[in-house]
C-alpha cells in the first residue's frame, strides 16, 4: 500500500483537494493522510470550509506560528520536517503556490520523497509576487507536474522540465464548483443577504492593493464610485478588514447604502453569490478561474496574471485601480443583456482529480 501525504494550509488549498477523498479511496494500492499546515486557521477561513466541503478532519495540524511570513514558513518546516520522519510517504502533494505548499515543498525534497505540485507551471513572470516564487521553487523541486492549462505546458518546458514529467489534468478547483453544484443551488445566500437582482460581487486581498492607506483610501472611492451604478456586495477578507479599520475607511463603507458589507463568506455562500453576480470586481486569483467557468464576467486588479487562459478563453479582464478603467468596464457589463455564455475551456470538466489520482497510482506503481 503506497502512501501519499496531501499538504493545505489556505482557502484555495482546501477548495483544491475536495476531490482526493473519493478518488483515492477507489485506489486499492493507495492510502493518503490530510496534513493542514494551520496557514489559514481561523473559523472563516479554515473550519467552515472543512465542515462545507465534506473534507475529512486533518490528519496532523501543524498549528504553525509566527509574527511574519518568514517565521510563519520555518515553523511549518521544522515541524513537517518531524512529521514526515514519522510517517514516511511515498510521495507528497502540494497545491498552488501559498508559503504552506513552498515550506512542504522544501521539506519533502530535502528529505528525498517524491513531489507532486497541483496547478504547475502558471506564471505571472512578477518577481515582486511572493506567489510567483514559491511557484518557481515548487516546480523546481518536483517530480510530477499537474497542470491546468497549456500556458502551464509551455512554461515548464521552457524551464527545460521533462515533458514525461508534465500532466495536462485540468482544474481541481473547478471539480469542486462541478461536485457542489446543487448544493451551492439550494444556498438561501441572496435572501439573507436581501441580494438586489442586479449586483457585484467585490472582494480584495493582495497588499498591493490594501496595505497602504493611499492605494485602499483609492479603492474605497472607486467602489463608491462603482456603488451608484450598480448595487455591490462586499466579502471583506480578514487581512482587508484590519486595513480598513487600521486606515479609518470601514465606517464609510458601511455608511453607504448601496455597499453591502459581509465577514470573508464561506465556500457555498460565497459561490451562490459568484454564480448569481452581474459581474465581480476583485484582486484574486482563483476566482478568475471561477468566474471563467461560470460565465461571469470579472475585472481583475492586477498589472498580470498567472492564468492566463482566463483572459483568452475566458470572462477576465486586467484593470489597473484606476477610475476611468473600472467604470469603462462597469458601464459596459451593464449594458449586456443576459447572462455570458460560459465558455469551454479544455479538461474543465470536474473530473481532474480522478485523472491525477491514475496518474499517481501508476507512477507509485513504478
């Protein structure tokens, strides 16, 4: 029996990997065991998607600490460094590009076993993104490469990587909104919410665009901006709140009466609302993969992106916080009558996990 160690410690990371359960469980020679970080450990942000998403209880918390992200990266690896001593796996799974999966990443490969990094091979080619370079030092350090899509394919061979190496599986973000679907359906999000029937759905996190009060004190305007056209929907991420009220900017956004502002959502309510928005104004990078899926357009605040099938086959647009650049954008979704066909993207399908997991099996075979 072959054993697989999964590595989460974010929001994404969790969405990721809904999947692996079911899929590994149909696997006679494979076992795997959860391995949770404690990146993300709060309520918001870690337990409700457990208890959302049917993932099983981690099988180790790592509970890892530190006051920067630094510190917060050598925990993880001290402490997984000891764990993997203990539990020997086969082979070790990371997701994405969050300081947990670079910190397991480094781990698994100092200690000799076998690594395998979902979403391979995306680049901004942004240096000043820390995602950007755990991105490059994950994939520099694995064995195996999942990729979502072809610009994926392209870079990594680029990077000299093996082509015998690279796996073109999919999304396993997308299998999540696939095995959810009716779920998210029957979610009672847009009447709690007292959801008008048009609206925008708002989210930001990067520190490029909220940890200074000059770039935030700008959001804040363009939304408010934004709010007179369109009724919005905030999800304030647990890092944006402290910004706002740090920077005094909360109480005007919650003075407007077309700003509804809501606590960071978990998964569910938070896809009713992705499914149900005229459009989504936002800095994240999951979510372009959502809303392409979907159907639903989405202006990204961002200079690049590392997914960039998102702007060729998809629903994304690249904006600079600028007023002028929004509103063009707000004023012209608007004035679109129904919804955007969702467009087909190769492998989106909902069945990625299932197409990794033969591969890992085979490859665990060998």
């Amino acid at each position: 029996m072959k054993k697989v160690t999964i590595c989460v410690g974010t929001r994404p990371n969790f969405i990721k990997v809904t999947q692996f359960d079911r899929c590994i469980g149909n696997q006679p020679n494979m076992q795997y065991e959860l391995v949770h970080t404690g990146q993300h450990f709060d309520a918001n942000m870690s337990q409700v998607f457990f208890e959302e998403l049917n993932l099983k209880k981690p099988d180790v918390f790592l509970g890892a600490k530190g006051d920067s992200q630094i510190e917060m990266m050598a925990d993880i690896m001290v402490k997984f460094e000891r764990h993997l001593i203990e539990s020997k796996p086969d082979l070790v799974i990371v997701p994405g590009d969050v300081n947990s999966s670079a910190a397991c990443a480094l781990v698994a490969s100092r200690l000799g076993i076998s690594l395998a990094h979902l979403e391979s091979g995306l680049r901004s080619f942004d240096r000043e993104m820390p995602e950007e370079i755990n991105r490059i030092i994950i994939d520099d350090l694995s064995d195996l490469f999942f990729v979502t899509e072809q610009s994926g394919i392209d870079n990594l061979i680029k990077e000299n990587k093996s082509k015998d190496q690279i796996h073109f599986v999919g999304n396993t973000m997308i299998d999540s909104l696939v095995a959810f679907e009716s779920t998210i359906e029957k979610q009672d999000t847009l009447s709690r919410l007292e959801s008008p029937d048009e609206f925008a759905l708002v989210t930001f996190h990067r520190p490029s665009n909220v940890d200074t009060s000059e770039q935030l004190s700008k959001l804040v305007s363009i939304l408010t901006k934004v709010s007179e056209h369109i009724p919005l929907i905030f999800s304030i991420h647990p890092r944006t709140l402290n910004r706002l009220k740090e920077f005094d900017l909360l109480l005007r956004l919650e003075a407007n009466n077309r700003i509804n502002c809501v606590n960071s959502l978990g998964y569910l309510d938070f896809m009713k609302l992705l499914r149900n928005a005229k459009m989504v104004i936002t800095d994240s990078g999951g979510i372009q993969e959502e809303t392409s899926f979907l159907g639903v357009p989405c202006l990204t605040i961002r200079d690049n992106t590392e997914r960039p099938i998102t702007l060729d086959l998809g629903t994304n647009t690249l904006s600079e916080l600028e007023e002028n650049y929004v509103m063009n954008f707000v004023r012209r979704e608007i004035s679109k009558k129904g919804d955007e066909e969702a467009p087909k993207i190769p492998l989106w399908d909902g069945l990625a996990t299932k197409r990794i997991v033969d591969i890992l099996s085979d490859y665990l075979e060998r």
